[in-house]
C-alpha cells in the first residue's frame, strides 16, 4: 500500500481518491492520513453541485407525528378520521394546519410543506433507518442496535463530505441518539456504519435548556496554559512523524484522527463560544421557548453560526409513557399532542424561522422536519401496535407530512397531496431517500458518490432523487 505522499494528489481520479477511501488504513501514517482526508474532501467539494445552502437543521420527531393533527388535516372527513382539531389559516392564503400550531401558522410564507411523504413499512426501526439512511433497512431484527456493517445516516455523510469548520464537526447530533426507553439500545441509522466512527456525529447529550449547561471536555485542563498544551502538541507530533513509516492498526490511525478533532475544540475559540447560552438575550431565549426542545433548536443555530453544516435535534427524553411514548400516540393522541407535544414544537420552530431570516440566515440554511412515518387515519385502528386503543392512532407509512424551509426553498407551498381522508397519496409522491437527496443536493454533496463498505463492495451514497428543483416545489394546495 502508498502513501499519499508518494503521489501527486493533482492527478488522482475521483474513483482513485473514493478508491482508497473504502480500503483499510493499516499502511497508512498519520501525516498522510490527516492529508488524504483533506486531499478527499476536497475533491469531493470541487466535483460536487453548487451548494444551495451553507447548512441545515434536521428537526426528527421520533415516534412518527400525526399528519392529520398537525399539516394535512381533513375537517370533512368522517369523525373517526378527521379527529378533535381544527384546521386555521396561515399567512399564505389557501394554506391551513393544525389549530394548535398558531406560531407556525404565523410563518407559513417561510416554508413549505410536503403532504406527500411515503414508504411502505410500519416499523419504528425501519422508518427511523430510512429517514436517516435513505436505504432499506437490511436486518430482520428491526430493533438491532448500529453495527460497522451498517449504511452510514446523514450526519456521517455529511462529515465525510464536508471539512470541518471554525473547530467544530462537520456534524453535531443534540441532545440523544433515538430510542424508546424500554429498549436496551438505539435504533440503527444514526452513525457512521460502515465508513467507521471517525464519521460520527458528534453526540452532545447536555440539556441547553439547564441553568448548569456546559460541556464537558472542550477546556484545557485546570492548570495546563496554552503554551504547555501547544509544546505537548508539538512533542506528540514529532513522535507520530517517526512512526509514520511503521504499520499502524487502523484503530490507532482512527483514534489518531479522533485525538485530532478534539484538539481543533480545544483550540478553537469560536467552537467554545457556541456552548455560551447566556451570550443570548433573555428576549431571544423566551422566544424559542424554556424547554429543552427550544432552547436545542437556539443552540442549533449557534452552532451553525460557529461553523458546524449539518444539526440533527432528535426529540428530547420527555418522559413519556413506554405504552405511548415521545410521538408515538398509540394512546390519548389529541390529549398528548394538544398539551405535551404541540405547544414547545409550534413556539421552538416558529422563533427558529424568525430568528434565522432576521439574522439573514435563513436563505443559507435548509430546515427540515419529519418523523418515521405518520398515524392511521381512522382513529383507534390497529396496524402495528396492540397497545393503540380507541383514543390513539397506530403506525402509518402510507401517506405522512414534512416541513422544509430555507436553504433557496420556496416559502408559502404546497408539495403534493393526499386523498379525503389522509390515507394515500394522490400526487407527487416523495420517499425518505428523495428528502435525502434534496438536503444533500441543497448542499452542494454528490448523491452519486461511491463508498465502499467494509466488504469492498459499492454503495451510492443516496438513490433518491431532490424533490424537483426544491425551490419550485409544485403549488398543490
């Protein structure tokens, strides 16, 4: 095996580059390393489409939300479809949601909505690895838990694309990895997979909204000035660049770049910043809501603002009942949703919105908000779950609704449609690997890039295609 120093970057292929990328790192030295992956990305980006956006915030509401108590409602419906709520009007004419979503409403002419999201499976472990993946999930086992094996989700794409930025990942996951609290393990489609852990996310589990909020690790140690830690980086260099031309393992190599990642937040001040909610004014956090799930939202865009491209806000550890939990509603749905579930969703997204168009971000940053799939359209049906009774909804991949602003998007539409009662879609449809495709196409990422798995064998990164041009999404109202 080469190393990278043996030839001219200049001249390699793209395949050569996505080549070498796949193989393992035994015979690689660190120096080389760090320069391949830079060499990588680079030639990623300089083939890449133009980016449409900067960044993005993928907004997932594990559990799988109700499109008809909050974007697709059916008031003409029988009563076990339509449900308690009621449908207001935005501030785009011709366009309503849910009655419990008055912010939102406020902000339509910022977003639009795709009322036609659909797949084919209504299992938590299944939608969850599809939306993230954009793949099918390969494991009968829906509830395994992540493996090396497995496709690698959005925020490791990301970080394979994209070079860091301003001392922080490339990809930043608040506050948890998915998973209900009676199972031992996350749901796979999260991490890296098959690229290996130096693609992770990086996880930040911290609670923005607690008055002791901090995070750990990013502070050089009580008594170690700058001057000590940059002669130890200098020291630890010397010493990589006289093993560099040994056999590593490629978990050194991995824990090598691993070191070196939390080296640039040690080092950056930008990065640290990011943490400091209390630079924000106390107008600014009531805005976004004293609840865990807005001031993550606040802390998104700080960190967008310090440099990181992709944030991915999982919905918070509620609470919830294990028989229904997070947006799971197999129980006392509109109860749940009305009181629980709405009112932080509708005020967090809604001062997320304002916030970055004030700020002039909003052109440059996509916003995304989905779930797993959506729920039955008539009340009380059992689809999944034996535990859905009479007051609830089940699992229902049919036909389920998406919110994407920013990032060049069209404010004020309408994308696709479904038939009089919430149950299939009648026109344009879109899959979880088409919501892929469009946020890495509004990225500026290649969707046609090549990776290989541990097996050596070819994978295209997504096999989705971008809901047709994004910013001239159909007006399907």
């Amino acid at each position: 095996m080469f190393g990278i120093n043996q030839i001219e970057a200049a001249n390699w292929s793209r395949r050569q580059l996505l080549r070498v990328g796949g193989l393992t790192l035994g015979g690689i030295g660190l120096t080389d390393l760090l320069r391949w992956r830079e060499l990588q990305a680079n030639s990623l980006q300089a083939q890449q489409p133009v980016p449409r956006a900067k960044a993005c915030i993928f907004v997932y509401l594990f559990g799988g939300p109700s499109q008809l108590e909050t974007f697709d409602l059916k008031p003409e419906a029988p009563d076990d479809f339509r449900g308690e709520f009621r449908p207001i009007s935005t501030n785009v004419s011709g366009i309503s949601i849910s009655e419990h979503l008055p912010l939102l409403a406020g902000q339509a002419d910022k977003f639009t909505l795709i009322r036609s999201m659909t797949h084919e499976h209504p299992r938590h472990g299944w939608g969850l690895h599809h939306a993230f993946t954009g793949k099918r999930h390969p494991r009968p086992d829906l509830d395994a838990p992540p493996t090396p094996d497995d496709d690698p989700g959005l925020g490791a794409m990301v970080n394979y694309a994209v070079l860091p930025r301003g001392g922080l990942p490339s990809a930043v996951t608040l506050p948890r990895w998915n998973k209900f609290n009676d199972l031992p393990d996350e749901y796979a489609g999260e991490k890296a997979g098959y690229l290996g852990k130096t693609y992770d996310p990086w996880l930040i589990s911290a609670d923005p909204n607690a008055p002791d909020f901090g995070i750990s690790g990013i502070d050089l140690p009580t008594g170690l000035s700058a001057g000590r830690f940059s002669e130890r980086l200098s020291l630890r260099q010397q010493l990589n660049a006289g093993l560099d031309g040994l056999q590593r393992s490629a978990l050194g190599q991995r824990q090598d770049l691993l070191y070196q990642q939390a080296v640039s937040l040690i080092t950056s001040q930008s990065a640290r910043t990011a943490f400091e909610m209390g630079r924000e004014s106390e107008a600014t956090r009531d805005l976004y809501g004293r609840h865990p799930f807005g001031q993550g939202l606040l802390l998104a865009r700080r960190l967008l603002e310090a440099g990181t491209t992709l944030v991915t806000m999982n919905w918070h550890n509620d609470g919830s009942d294990v028989k229904s939990p997070f947006w799971d509603t197999h129980r006392d749905n509109f109860q749940t949703l009305k009181q629980r579930l709405l009112p932080p969703t509708d005020r967090g997204l809604a001062a997320l919105l304002s916030d970055l168009n004030q700020r002039g971000m909003l052109d440059s940053t996509l916003v995304v908000v989905c779930g797993e799939f959506g729920r039955t359209p008539r009340i009380g049906r059992v689809v999944m779950n034996a535990a859905t009774d009479a007051t609830g909804r089940d699992h229902w991949p049919h036909a389920y609704s998406t919110l994407i602003a920013g990032g060049g998007v069209r404010g004020g539409q309408v994308h696709g449609a479904t038939d009089d009662r919430g149950a299939y879609v009648t026109r344009d449809p879109v899959t979880p690997p088409d919501l892929i495709a469009t946020i890495l196409w509004t990225l500026g990422i290649d969707r046609e890039t090549i990776l290989l798995d541990r097996l050596r064998r070819p994978h295209v990164l997504c096999e989705g295609e971008p809901v047709e041009s994004c910013d001239e999404m159909s007006e399907n109202r």
